[in-house]
C-alpha cells in the first residue's frame, strides 16, 4: 500500500472488449444493459383488468413496508473475511440506542455510536474513497417510503440501525478505509447529537475534499479490465433491481391471496353449522385454511424482513463500489494530466519530477487496492447470494411442508364415518 | 357420483328393456349396488325385492360434443353443440358391453327432460342440470359457451345427470326418460304430447300459497329454510373459491419472472452462472404448475354447484307441499263456509252478510221453495267437497310420505357425495404442496451449487 519503486504502467488504451479476457465472467459481457426490455409473453400476466408489465411494476417504490433486516450473517461474513486476512483489528464499533427528536423543522433519529479503541496507527491522510451514504440524515434517498405508517416506524428505526451499524463495521473493517481521517473524527467527536449538523457537513467535506482532490481532470479511457467491472456492476445492480420488484411483486400477490383465503376459510364455517353429518369435516377444511394462510403470512414477513433487506443493501453495496470506481478514474485522470503537462515542459524529460512520481503511486495503489476489494467483494457476494436464495427456498419449502402437514392431518376428519343425527 | 372420472361408465341393473306402455310406464331398470349415493333405505319404492328379475346392466355415457349448425324454431341459423349418448348393456356373465343406442342431443332437450320430470314428481328431488352459463368464473376461465373447456365440463355435467337420473329408484323407470335415452327422432313431440306443460303449477300460484299457508307441516319449512342457506352458502363459497384461485394463479406466475432474470444474470456470472441458471428453470417449472393445479380444482367446483343447484330443487318439493297444503285449506275453508250458508238457510238466521241476505232485505222475501232449491244445491256442494276435502287429504298425506323419504334418500346422498368432494380436494391441496416442496428443494439445490 505504501509507495515503493515506481512500477510501469499497466498498458491501457484502446483495446477490443473481445482482445481482453473479462476478469469476472466466463462468458461474452454482450449482456445490454437494457436486458429488461424484452418480457416474453407467456411469463407476464396479460389481465384484462390491465395488469401492467411484470418486469417494471409501479415505479420502484416497495410495495410493501420495511422491516429489520437480519443480517447479521453478511456480518459475520464480512468480520470473517478480514481475520482471514490477517489485518489485526483494534478498532470496534457498534450502532445502538436509537433516539427520535421532534423539531420545529423536522423530526430526525439519531444513533448512538461506541468506539473501542486499541493501540491507533495513523496512515495519514488516505482520503481517496468516498463515503457514500451519510449516515445521519432521517431516512436514506433510496428507502423512501411513501407515507411512513407510525406503526412501522419502531422496525424501520430498527432497520436503518442495523445498517448504519453494519455500514460503520464495514469502514471499520476495510484495511484502508478504517484509518480514514474524517472517519476517526466522525468517531471521536464528543456529543453526536450536538454535532448532528456538523456531522452532516464533516461527510460532505470528506466527498468535497476528495473532489477537491481528483476533481476537474477527465479520463480519456478506462482500462479494459476496470471498464469490464464497471459494465459488470452497471448489469449487476440492474439485474438485483428487477429482481427486488420481482419478490415486491411476488409478497403483494401473496397478501392479497391471504386476503381472500382469510374470507374463504370462514365460508365453511358458516357452512358446518348448516349441516348434521358434515358439520365436522366442513370445521375441519375450515380450520385447515386457516392454518395455511397463518403459514403464508409468515412466509410473507420472512420476505418483507429477511429477503428484501439484504437485497437492497447489496444494490447499495455495488453502487459503492462504482462510485470507488470513478474515483479510480479520477486519479488516473490526473495522473495523465500531470504526465502530460511534464511532456510539454522540455527541461525535466530525463528525469520524472515528484509529485508526478507520487500521482503515478497514488493510481497503482489505487488500482491494487481496488482489484484486491472486487476480489473480496465478488466472494463475499457469491457466498451472500448463495445464503439469501438458498434462504429463500427454504422459507418456500416451510411454508408448503405447514401446509401440508394441515391437509394431511384432516384427511383421517373426512374420512371418519359419522354417527347419523 | 366423482367428476373426477369423467368417463367411468356406471352400471346399473335394468330389466330387459321390454316394449312399454302408455305414458306412465316405466323403464325396467334400477339401482344397482355400484352406483354411489343413491342411498335405498329411505326410498319410497322398494327396488331390492325386483332384483331378481334383471338380467342385464346398463351403462350411459355422454361420450362426445360437437359444434352444429341448424335452424332454430323461428328459422335463424345458430350454432348449437350436440351431445352424443351412448347406451351400453352389459352382459352380467362375461362383463362385455355391447352398444344399444346412440344418439344426439342438444342442451335444450336435455332442459325439457327435467321441467318433464319436474311436472310429473313433484315429491322427488329432481337431479338439477349443469350450469347453463358459465358463472363464478375466474379471469382466466371463459365465460362463453361455447369455450372448449366449458364444453367439456358441461359434458361431464350432463352424463353426472343421467346418471343421477338412472339411479333413481323412480325416476329411472320413466318412459320418457328411456325414450331420452333410445330414440333420438321425435321424442321433443312424444314429451309435449303429455301435454305436461299445461299440468305445470303457475309460479303465481305457487307464489300465492307460499304467503297464505297457514299449516305447513314444519318439516318442509325447516327444510325450504335449509335449502335457501345452503343456496346462499356455496354460492359465496364458489364466488370467493373463484377469487382465491385467481390470486394463486397470480402468485405462481409472477415467479416465472425469476426464471427470466437468474437467466439473464447467470450471463454475467462466472461461477454462480450455472446454479442461477438451472434454478431459473425450476421456477420456470413452477410458474407452469399452476394450471393444471387450478383445472383439477374446478372439478371440485363443479362438485359444488351440483348441490348449489340441488338446494334449488329442494326448494321445489317443499313449494309443491305448500301449494298442496294451501289448496286443502282452500278448499276446508270453503267446504266450512257452505256449511255455514247452508245451516244459515235452514234455521232462518243471517249470521253472515250475503248478497241474498240484502236483496231480500231489499226486494222481500224469497218464497220457501227458491230457499228449498238453494239448500239443496248448497247440500250438494257440500257432498262434492266433502269427496273432494277428503281425496286432497289423502293426496296431500301420500305427497308427504313420499317427498320425505326421497328427502332422506337425497341426505344420504348429499353428505356421501360432498364428503368424498371434500376428500378429493384436500388430496389436490395435498398434491399442490408437494409440488411446491420439490420444485422449491430442486431450486435450493442449485442455489447450493452457485
């Protein structure tokens, strides 16, 4: 990480997609971008109350509510991850004791965050990644959900908490990022509360000053293999989208089948008390719904709580990591500039002055490190994915075998001979 | 009597079907120890002690339906669908079926069978007809007739009715219904000739005594009552199945989606491809399962509407004991109120206003011979009521007997038949969840493997 001789650039330019062997698929990254645009027929809905395309539901606000998100194994995984590495952690931090405050002008929450501090070594100023998401603003730009009923405002405070949490472990965690400068002063200041605004403007200087830093120097070309990540997040975060309103959709469509099996059970209900011999086999399919559409209804806060979350955060997740990505441009851009600018001056062609030898460090480092967290990164996401579908298929296996288990216990009810009134 | 097997053939036990009478014969056959449901404790006719004398079984299917175009009554062309019946005896040695008769009928004969059948007994509960238009449909049922599927349930229906009809202890030996069954050309005249329309009770009447009964017997209220709940509840029963089924078709398919999108995701991937991509298909698999899941279910609704429709002619048998109860009060009441005028006549005095009694105030006095003659003609009209009075009690006495014990047969039947609809559907929603289960633990696997 820390800068050694200066190495030769890694050769960039124009170079086919197809010359360069992707780094992260096997196969051809012909893959549009725009993959959502073609729905076959037989799989959309084509209702004549006029359901629309399944692919793009009504916009992309959820359907349903936010929950807390259990997540706590992506924790593990990430904690676990580091120790493999061999990185000695000595700084700790969790997200606790959320408080809501009513003001004049708004009404935010704020969070508590504890720090235990070992031995702290300082790098210096490594202010070359971008914090993405502020932490202490009410309600995250991509959560926002329409008309927050009051009721699930306890779970969605929950929510957010567990992911400020999980967000602050992950800086925590991350070899460079957890010695950022503005991070430490983001921990170490005294009375959050009192610093709510600061805070706010002590994250916004953080993405000022890395501006400040790389701004104003366009890159000409990205690298194959880092514009194959880029092209690789874009159709990663676009697939994840679509898949998230696939299962909004799927829960919608699971609670208003829940509705109208609620109303179906009691039917035979009704009808049992109409009747002598059937009176309890009718009780029994009555019951029997009921216990069902209990099961589906826990499937249905299964999805909402476990599934969703996590999927969300890992959009969120790759959009970090596009925007740790342009910033890689940013140095590149600069470095080139500075290449440059020394081109033009004729005097110093022999030898490669300072500060453009720092540059050049500062990109491979750069490019090092990034390469090194896509690796982490694209592991951590196979293992995550493997869990969460595999998670998925269980609670649908749940559901079913409940199920099950209540039809089959009533067939023996049905088949019992009655006693004639 | 299970939709489930559409083209089970049912045996019964007839007669040799021997040349037959005047209208009012009956058909040699009956029930036989196979067919379900036709419970013959209660019967009113007592078939067992007939067995003896069969020698053959019949079976009846509606074993084809085919589009027709003709000219209808007023000359317009119009598109029917004809129902191919088939008669088959078979020979109680070798098991063989040999084909009796066959022939084609449309919907509408099928309908003047049953108001037949309805006019000429009245105290038994007549086996109602499938639906004549397709109602409790959900979105992706059609509505039309002459939708394939609907056809083809309608087909089923209208074999369950013979059936039903066959096995009927009465029912079966009615000359019209083999005439039905043998002879295809005609037969519309040969019913008509009965001239059973014109027998039928007017819907005003019948409506009249509903509201003027005073001494129904409390059976047949209780069950009138019973049979309009019940209407009530299957109805809401079908109508928010119809919703349900709707909705699952609605989850189920939206997973296909998924199938979709892993597809297209496996393409970026390089070793989570192959999982996503199997996976994908099984929600492909499962997205598909659906319809076939929810067209075994609408057997169970036909099962359903059967007895929706039954509690309709229930409905009949007790308005038929109301009309008969009200007409004997009727006529109680006037055989009473003759008495009356009679006694009144005799001993000189006007208990009650009459006509006479004013136009005698008025005019004078009618001479002892005029109020003669009208005691003896009012005497006579009382003998002629008396006969009538007593001839309608019996009647009605009889119909009670009678209507009751096919009552009790239809109960048996009705918790036989609805119990074992119960049984079939808690098998599907058995079959359903196992399904789910494999697809589900198939997908998880190759989620496993990403």
């Amino acid at each position: 990480m820390a800068g050694g001789p200066p190495k030769a650039l890694p050769s960039t330019g124009p170079h086919s997609l197809r010359d360069m062997p992707h780094p992260l698929a096997g196969s051809s990254s012909e893959e549009a971008v725009g993959g959502d645009s073609t729905p076959s027929p037989d799989l959309l809905m084509a209702r004549s109350f006029g359901d629309k395309d399944l692919i793009l539901p009504n916009g992309g606000t959820p359907a349903g509510t936010s929950s807390p998100a259990s997540s706590s194994s992506l924790l593990n995984r990430l904690q676990l991850d580091d120790d493999i590495d061999g990185e000695t952690r000595d700084l700790f931090v969790t997200v606790d004791d959320p408080k809501k405050h009513v003001c004049t002008m708004e009404t935010y929450i704020t969070y508590r965050v504890t720090t235990k501090v070992g031995p702290f070594i300082c790098y210096g100023d490594q202010a070359s990644l971008e914090l993405t998401e502020p932490p202490h603003l009410p309600l995250p730009e991509k959560f926002v959900v329409k008309g927050v009923v009051d009721r699930f405002s306890e779970e969605f405070v929950e929510t957010r908490r567990k992911a400020l949490d999980k967000f602050l472990k992950r800086i925590t965690d991350h070899p460079v990022l957890s010695f950022n400068e503005h991070f430490n002063v983001f921990l170490t200041a005294k009375d959050l509360n009192a610093y709510k605004k600061q805070g706010i403007a002590l994250l916004t200087r953080v993405g000022e000053s890395v501006k400040h830093v790389t701004g104003g120097y366009k890159l000409r070309s990205r690298p194959l293999e880092f514009a194959a990540i880029g092209e690789y997040l874009d159709t990663f975060a676009l697939k994840l989208g679509t898949i998230d309103r696939i299962a909004q959709r799927i829960i919608k469509e699971e609670i208003e089948y829940l509705v109208e099996l609620r109303e179906y059970g009691p039917v035979y209900s009704t009808w049992s008390a109409l009747e002598g011999e059937l009176a309890e086999p009718l009780e029994g399919v009555s019951a029997c719904i009921g216990n069902c559409s209990t099961a589906l209804e826990e499937l249905t806060d299964d999805m909402t709580e476990d599934f969703l979350p996590v999927l969300r955060e890992y959009i969120l997740y790759s959009d970090s990591m596009k925007s740790v990505l342009k910033k890689r441009d940013q140095v590149q851009a600069e470095y080139e500039a500075k290449l440059e600018a020394v081109a033009l001056r004729k005097e110093d062609r022999p030898k490669v002055p300072a500060d453009v030898e720092k540059c050049q460090d500062r990109m491979e480092c750069f490019n090092a490190d990034l390469k090194a967290d896509m690796e982490r990164w694209q592991n951590n996401k196979r293992q995550d994915f493997r869990q969460l579908l595999m998670g998925l298929a269980d609670k649908n296996i749940q559901y079913y075998e409940k199920c099950l288990m209540a039809w089959e216990s009533i067939i023996p009810l049905l088949q019992e001979k009655q006693e004639p009134k | 009597m299970e939709q489930a097997d559409p083209s089970s053939q049912r045996s019964l036990q007839p007669a040799p079907l021997e040349p037959l009478g005047g209208p009012g014969a009956v058909v040699e056959a009956s029930v036989s120890e196979e067919t379900a449901g036709a419970g013959r404790e209660g019967s009113g006719v007592d078939m067992m002690t007939e067995n003896t004398f069969w020698l053959k079984k019949i079976e009846i299917s509606v074993s084809e339906a085919e589009k027709r175009t003709g000219r209808n009554a007023v000359n317009m062309q119009e598109t029917y669908t004809a129902y191919l019946i088939e008669t088959r005896s078979v020979e109680h040695t070798d098991g063989q079926s040999v084909l009796t008769d066959s022939l084609w009928r449309r919907y509408s004969e099928f309908e003047l069978l049953r108001n037949y059948l309805l006019v000429y007994y009245p105290h038994v509960v007549v086996p109602p007809l499938p639906e004549k238009r397709a109602e409790f449909v959900w979105h992706k049922l059609s509505a039309d007739n002459m939708d394939p599927d609907f056809v083809e349930r309608r087909r089923i229906g209208l074999e369950n009715f013979l059936l039903r009809v066959a096995s009927h202890p009465i029912l079966c030996r009615d000359k019209i219904f083999y005439l039905f069954l043998t002879q295809e050309g005609n037969w519309k005249e040969t019913v008509n000739e009965t001239g059973f329309q014109l027998k039928a009770d007017s819907r005003l009447k019948a409506l009249n005594a509903t509201f003027r009964v005073k001494n129904p017997d409390k059976r047949f209220t209780e069950l009138k009552h019973y049979s309009d709940e019940l209407q009530s509840v299957i109805s809401h029963l079908l109508r928010v199945r119809a919703r349900v089924a709707d909705r699952l078709y609605g989850v189920y398919k939206v997973h296909g989606n998924y199938g979709r999108v892993f597809s297209e995701w496996s393409a970026i991937e390089k070793e989570m491809g192959d999982g996503l991509q199997s996976a994908g298909h099984h929600m492909d698999v499962y997205a598909s399962s659906i319809d076939d899941i929810l067209e075994d279910e609408e057997h169970y609704a036909d099962q359903l509407k059967e007895y929706l429709f039954y509690a309709e002619a229930l409905r009949a048998v007790c308005r038929k004991h109301e009309l008969m109860q009200y007409d004997l009060e009727t006529a109680a009441q006037d055989l009473a109120s003759k008495k009356q005028q009679c006694e009144e006549l005799a001993t000189g005095t006007v208990r009650t206003f009459s006509l006479k009694g004013m136009t005698t105030k008025l005019f004078g006095q009618e001479t002892a011979e005029q109020r003669e003659a009208r005691i003896k003609v009012l005497e006579e009209q009382i003998n002629e009521g008396e006969q009538q009075l007593k001839s309608k009690n019996l009647e009605g006495r009889e119909f009670v007997k009678n209507a009751w014990a096919d009552i009790e047969r239809f109960k048996e039947q009705k918790n036989q038949d609805l119990k074992e609809a119960l049984i079939s559907y808690a098998i599907m929603q058995i079959s359903m969840c196992k399904k789910g289960i494999q697809v589900w633990t198939n997908a998880k696997e190759c989620f496993s493997k990403m």
